[in-house]
C-alpha cells in the first residue's frame, strides 16, 4: 500500500454548482424509470427466460440471440412489436418482456443561490490534510484493518458512469479491462472515461479502493475495473446492468459494486420475467464467485411494504447497504426494510436533515467551517423533500430552522472521495452524501476479506462481513441489517 502523505489539492467545490446542496449530488445520480428501451435500430429489446432447449428453438424460428446468461436461461432478443406474441409461443419460453431504460435524475440547480456561492472557494485554495477528513474510515476501522489486509491481489468492478483514468489517488485501474456496455453492446479496448454527474463512478471508485495519496479508501491495493453502463446522454438498460454483472464474473471480479440508486420503482416494472431474469443472472454470478454490493437506494423508502422496490439491492445473493451517518445512524434519506438490508456502512449526513447540513451557511458565505456547537440556521427551498436543496435566508419562500452545529458540521459530515471535473480537466476530491457511497465500502470490504481467504465463496463472504458488523441485535434489524460494517472486527474474524 502506498504510505499516506501530508498533501494540499485543488478545492474545486462541485457543491457551489448545485446551490451549496452537499446531497443534491447523491440524488441527482439516482436513477429514474424511462420506460421501455429499444435496440439502436428503434426495435424492441426483449428479455426472455427461458429453460436451456429454447435458445436453438428460437434460433430456427428466425430470431437472433444477441446475448445468452445464466446458463442461456436468460436471452436477449431484438424483434418487431408483433415478435413479442410468438416468441411467447415458442416450446420452452416462460417469460418474454421488453427491456426497461433508466435515466440518470437532473440535478435541482438554483442559479440565484449560484450566484451568492459563487467565488467564495477560488481555484486553487489548499485544503488541509485529507485523513482528518475521512471520520467515516475511522468510524469502520480501516486503517487498523490494514494492518492485517489491504485487498492486494483482488479485483473490484465498478458499475456505473466509469472511472476517470489519472486520478493520482486510482493508480490501480486497469484501463485495459474496463468497458462500457451500451444498448447491449460491449465497447472494448478500455472504455473508462466517467461521463456521470459530480464523477459518480469516480467518487464511489475511491471510496472503494483510493491509494493513500490524498484519501485512503478501504481495500487501497485492490484493482479496480470500469464497467460503464450509461451513455453519454445519461441512459442505461436493465440489459446493460446484467451484461455488466456477467462480464464481471467473467474477469474474475471478487466484488461487483453497482452504486446506481435507482428509486423505488412501482411493482409494475418488477415484471415477472424481469424479476426472473435479474434472479438468474445474479445467482450466477455469485455461483460463478463475484460478490454483489449495491445500494439500498435515497427515497427514505420501506421497500418492504407496498410492493416498491429498488431494480438492484432487491437481487438475491446481493449485500444491499443502507448509509449511516458520522452520527452512526441511519441517515435522513436511505432507504431500510426487514429482509431486504443486508448491512450498513458509511454514507454521509446525519439522522436529521438539519443536522446534516447545519453550518452551510458558514460554509458557503463566511468562508469558513462552523465551530462545534455554533448557533446557526439551515434555510430550505424545499423542506419536505428526501434531499431538501439549501438556499440562502432571503431566496424567495425558503423555510429556516435553528440548529446548533455537532462535532461534524457542514461539509465535514459527508463523505470526500475523488473527483474529475471535465470542464477544467482536473482531478480533485470533494464531499458528497448518499447509499452511493455506502455500498463501496462494503466492496472494500469484499477485497480485504477475499485476500485472506481468495477460495471463500460469496455467501460465506457475506456472512463474515454480517457477523463483523456491529450495532445490531441480530441480522433482519430493519435499517442497518446485520449492522454497520467494522473492517477490523470482520478480517480478524476471517483470520481467525
């Protein structure tokens, strides 16, 4: 592992874009439901489960299989709008459904209150040094972890808007094994470059695995692999995700990470043959040894009640992580439910959304960070939302609450991570918040533990992180699951 030195970075402080909002970025990388996707050629794409004598069957009668997963028990077929009744009549088809299209959320961007932010934190201010920052490395035990494993020889996929090549804290990207997925079609050749808002896929790459430079990220001499599943124009398919899991297991991933939020989507789009076809994918995947972590997701949701569900922490097989905040709580906007959270970690902010973001005004208009136990106020645009957007007291209709500051005001109870802005060409790390940044942590994870044991399986890997966590009476805790994740408490377990 590369040995932690004292450091300054450019601030290029991405939250001045999204009116001083330290979570408006978190949510504006949830996804929504698009609807239907259709193959580059305007026909439908469907997603057909099947049991393994169908694929030829299909085949003679005329139709292309672009892709077969799981044991060709999953198949991926474009056809007409009249296609879709006879493959249904095909011997050996159980299910035949259009393919669903996600797209990532605009970000809520007050111009007003950019213009108030705006050059209170120039290009080039110096931070302090970056570990004192990291409360939520802390909190997990990593570095005590460290002592024991660091994720050398382990391999963690990132599935998401890619990684950023360069960054001086992700050395240990490999370039020549990432690629995207679009529209069912792999792009070969290393295909990394982050197209997301706020350097999404860049930002959970380093909570995963950063390599001491300027943040420590929890398993720091892991590889990391780039699968980018969203086209430049935002879009990704409920095909690409899966065709991103299985070339995941294909590399010989130890963890598969998919930090893509999606909302809670309504059970219509939980179709039967969808359902089946994540199920078996996934299954596969873990059979063929590649750990699944995913977000719980940022709508503050109970996926057990209702029939809401979220399209990538509800597979089976998957660690599915809520977020708690430097409080050790869960946090005001992620989301919980009994049998569906498998454990927590860190994900920034508070319990409470005041809490969270009181300071900011000190942040953003004194140029300053609050003193613990300031007396202050946070203003809402609007208060009642998951992620309430921060304004200042005069913007028109905002709704202010007293807060007193704890020992983490704003920013420095979220999560800093690494970062690209496209716009200047440089690399950096900033805060940000959500279950997007919780669920890397546990891909850390998955590395230090697979170190020590590469022959574990998935579900055993599982199983040492849940009893390593701590927090929690038991395993089926509706908001942190088995508990929230100790890096320590779980590799000395694995070393026995």
């Amino acid at each position: 592992m590369k040995q932690q030195r004292r450091q300054t970075v450019r601030r290029r402080n991405i939250l001045q874009a999204t009116a001083g909002a330290i979570f408006v970025g978190a949510l504006g990388v949830s996804t929504t439901f698009a609807g239907v996707a259709t193959a580059s050629s305007g026909d439908p794409r469907y997603v057909i489960t099947a049991n393994q004598n169908a694929k030829p069957r299909i085949e003679r009668a005329g139709f292309d299989v672009s892709h077969g997963l799981a044991d060709d028990t999953v198949l991926i077929v474009v056809g007409s709008e009249e296609d879709q009744a006879e493959l249904e009549r095909i011997p050996g088809v159980q299910h035949v459904t259009r393919d669903i299209e996600f797209k990532l959320d605009e970000v809520l961007v007050d111009d007003s209150a950019m213009d108030k932010s705006a050059g209170l934190h120039p290009e080039g201010a110096e931070t302090p040094e970056y570990w004192d920052f990291q409360w939520e490395k802390r909190r997990i035990n990593v570095r005590e972890a460290h002592e024991i494993a660091t994720g050398a020889g382990t391999t963690i996929a990132i599935v998401d808007t890619g990684i950023q090549p360069d960054h001086p804290d992700l050395g240990n990207l490999n370039e020549t094994d990432s690629i995207a997925i679009i529209e069912g079609e792999r792009i070969e050749a290393g295909e990394p470059i982050d197209v997301g808002p706020f350097s999404h896929g860049t930002m959970v790459a380093g909570i995963a695995a950063a390599q001491g430079e300027g943040i420590l990220g929890t398993a720091p001499d892991a590889e990391l692999v780039s699968i980018r599943v969203f086209s430049e124009e935002g879009f990704a398919t409920g095909v690409d995700v899966l065709l991103a899991l299985e070339y995941a297991a294909e590399i010989g991933a130890d963890a598969v990470n998919l930090s893509l939020g999606t909302v809670p989507l309504p059970p219509e789009a939980n179709a039967a043959g969808l359902r089946a076809a994540r199920e078996r994918v996934a299954n596969q995947v873990v059979r063929d040894g590649t750990v699944i972590t995913a977000s719980a997701g940022n709508g503050n949701a109970n996926l057990q009640h209702g029939g809401w569900f979220r399209f990538y922490s509800s597979l089976a097989g998957t660690i599915a992580a809520s977020a708690t905040g430097a409080d050790d709580l869960l946090t005001f906007y992620s989301d919980y439910g009994t049998n569906v959270i498998d454990v927590a970690a860190p994900g920034g902010g508070m319990a409470d959304a005041v809490k969270s973001y009181c300071g900011i005004l000190e942040y953003f208009f004194e140029d300053r960070i609050a003193e613990p136990g300031e007396q202050t106020q946070v203003c809402f645009a609007y208060p009642d939302a998951v992620f309430p957007i921060p304004v200042p007291p005069d913007y028109p209709g905002a709704e202010c609450f007293h807060c007193t500051t704890s020992d983490y005001p704003f920013p420095l109870n979220a999560i800093l991570s690494t970062t690209y802005n496209p716009f200047t060409g440089e690399y950096g790390y900033e805060w940000q918040g959500g279950t997007s940044f919780a669920a890397p942590h546990v891909a850390g994870l998955v590395a230090l533990v697979r170190e020590l044991d590469p022959t574990m399986n998935p579900r055993r890997v599982a199983s040492a992180i849940q009893q390593g966590a701590e927090g929690s009476a038991g395993r089926s805790d509706p908001e942190v699951g088995a508990g929230r994740i100790n890096a320590l408490s779980t590799v000395q377990r694995v070393k026995g």
